[in-house]
C-alpha cells in the first residue's frame, strides 16, 4: 500500500511513519496543505490519512479541493477534534472514514486496508465491518455515518445524535428522558422540550427512507422500518 500521511505535528508525522513502513505501508509524509494537494494529484495513493489542522490549505478544505479535481482516493480523517459534528463535517466534504486522536495503531492499519479493499471493489463489504442495511439507510457504527442511496444524509448534530440513540436499541422504545440527556448532554439551559423540535424534524427527514419515527404514548420513542 502506498499511503499519503498528511500531518502537520513533526513527532506525530515521524512516528506513524516509522510504524506503518514497519507494516510494509510506504508512507509518504507532508505537514501542510498545498503541498499535500499538489503531491495528492499528482502522485495518486492508494490511501490517505489527513489531520484536519494544518498551515495553508486546513484538512477540509484538502479534501474538498481533491474531490473537486475527481481524486477518488479513500481518505481517513486523523484528529484531536472528534465530536458529532466533527465527524459529520469531514464525511459530508468527502472523507471515507474518520479516526480521533489518540488511537490505536492496529485499528488505523485495519481501517485504511478495509478502505483499499474497499475501493478496489466498490460492492464488497469489508470482512468485520460494523456496516448495517436499515430501510434505504446505511448505518456504519465505526464512524457513526449514516448514508443515503450511497451519500452521507444531511443531519445537524442533534439529529445525528438523536439517531444514534435509537439505533443503538433496535426494536426498543427509548424514553424521552434518555434522549433528553443523550442529545444535550450537560446542556442544563436547554429547555426539555426541546427533544420534541429534534424529533420533528428528524421525523421530516426520515421521510421515504424506509423508517418511521414513531412515538408510544407513556414508553418514548421507537424508531421502526416500514416493512
């Protein structure tokens, strides 16, 4: 595997170098943007893994540039800044998967080799993967992504948070109050109603994808396929 390292911290750069090449990955390693998008397009890889904070061009703006030129190159973001909405950002641009820091180095090399097998054969599903079929909806619990007809769905955080929250109890209701905590966590300003805006609107979104968000009087909220 021929793999484009681009990251900007010098010791984080030489040590994920030194232990990739010890894994037989052939790393080619840059610290900023414009460079890694020029190196990028010019000697395609079989992967990259980007970190979002970097001089010049910063990791999104990377990846939008790359997928703008037609680079279809499978990409793993590596960041410190892992959060929901974080996560959504950097697949709604373009990204294939999404690694926070720290990590562990075995799962890095297993998720960038799933990502080639995956893009040497589009249609296979990676042995081990954590991908589930729900509806017309697409759930990958490494990432926490949920796809569309083959796009990343546009949810705000709470939406996504609110999904992950029912899907992490398939078949089960989960109670108002659990989500109330779930999709504000420790946000005591936020008035408790304000779950029933986030599930409006998710319910609006779930609209011919094959799932309902059904509400059960006294139980909470169940999140069920129209078959």
């Amino acid at each position: 595997m021929q793999l484009l390292l681009v990251e900007d911290d010098p010791t984080m750069q030489t040590t994920l170098t030194r232990a990739l090449e010890r894994r037989g990955i052939r790393v080619t390693a840059l610290g900023e943007g414009h460079g890694a998008l020029a190196r990028w397009s010019s000697h395609p890889p079989d992967a990259v893994v980007l970190d979002l904070t970097l001089p010049g061009l910063d990791g999104l703006q990377v990846l939008e540039q790359a997928r703008a030129r037609g680079l279809r190159t499978p990409v793993l973001i590596l960041t410190a800044r892992g959060t929901v909405g974080d996560r959504v950002v950097g697949l709604n641009a373009g990204a294939d998967d999404y690694l926070p820091k720290p990590f562990d180095l075995d799962e890095l090399e297993a998720r960038l080799r799933a990502l080639v097998r995956r893009s040497a054969d589009p249609g296979a599903t990676p042995v081990g993967s954590n991908i589930t079929q729900i509806g017309a909806i697409r759930y990958d619990k490494d990432s926490g992504a949920l796809y569309l007809h083959g796009e990343v769905m546009e949810l705000t955080p709470r939406e996504l948070a609110l999904m992950h929250a029912l899907l992490a109890q398939p078949g089960h209701a989960v109670t108002k109050e659990r989500l109330y905590e779930l999709v504000f966590p420790g946000q005591l300003d936020v008035q408790y109603e304000a779950i029933e805006v986030v599930v409006y609107r998710l319910r609006k979104k779930l609209v011919g994808t094959g799932l309902t968000l059904m509400t059960l009087r006294g139980l909470g909220y169940l999140l069920r396929t129209d078959a």
